[in-house]
C-alpha cells in the first residue's frame, strides 16, 4: 500500500487561509488597542497595562503562527512529501500556548466587568474565573509536556 502523492491544497492552503485571517484579525486587535489609547486616556494604569499585554501577546501568537508556516512552506518546500508528518515546529506550540494565555485573560476581564456590574451575580463571574484558570492550566502542561518533546527532537 503506498501514500497517495501530496496536495498542498488539501492541507496547506487551509493552514496559510487559516494564518491569513488571523494576521486580519490582528490588525483589527491593533486597531481596537489604538483607538483605546487615543480615546480612553483617563483610564487606571492597570487597565491600560492589560491592554498592552493583550495586544503585545496577539502580536507574540501571529509571529508564532507565521514563523509555523514559514517552517511548513519555505523549509521543505519541494520534497514531495506532507510537512505534516514531519512534525509539528515549536513555533505552532508557542502559538497554541499563547492564545491559551490570551482568551482567559480577556474572559478573567468579562468576569470582572459582571462582577461591577451586577454584583449579586458572583457565582457566575467565580464559574468563569475557574474555567478561565482551567484554561491557562491545560494549555500550558500541553504545551510543556508536547513542546519538550518538540524541542527534544529539534536539538537531536
């Protein structure tokens, strides 16, 4: 039984599709964060310092998932082979690690807003800071125990 022949179409025109929308997304993320800044200046400090952590983190995330497509069209550009099986490149784990630190932070954020906003609500707001925490938690022992393995065959 052999491998039928690869069709970039099918896998990579996905992912590149895929890493294209999140590189528009990022602009309107920038945008969102400009127009804060310029408009919202009377802010607390710590407001606006999670704002910049966001933004700066989105920005971490895009370049990760631009360097994994780098890796997966430019690197082996040629070999007529899926870059799929060859693995997955530390810079797809960053990315996964990174949003899984971006979507509880900004749901951490919108348990905060309802916790000011209607008070007698704390048991919905407690409901989405552990599941928030949960979050950060799985993300990051997946991306250790998956990026360790990563770098392991990376350095070998």
């Amino acid at each position: 039984m052999s491998l039928e022949p690869f069709n970039p179409n099918l896998t990579l025109g996905i992912y590149q599709v895929g890493v294209l929308c999140s590189f528009l997304l990022l602009g309107i993320a920038c945008t969102q964060a400009h127009f804060y800044y310029t408009h919202y200046q009377d802010d607390s400090v710590w407001l606006k310092l999670l704002v910049a952590f966001i933004c700066l983190t989105e920005l971490g995330q895009a370049a990760s998932l631009a360097a994994s497509l780098y890796s997966y069209t430019i690197s082996i550009y040629g070999q007529n082979i899926d870059p799929f099986l060859k693995g997955i490149p530390l810079s797809l784990g960053e990315a996964a690690l990174l949003a899984g630190l971006i979507a509880p932070t900004v749901q951490s954020f919108f348990a905060y807003r309802i916790m000011i906003l209607a008070p007698h609500a704390v048991l919905i707001a407690c409901t989405i800071w552990f599941l928030a925490l949960g979050q950060i938690c799985l993300s990051t022992t997946m991306f250790i125990q998956g990026g360790f393995k990563i770098l392991i065959r990376h350095m070998g």
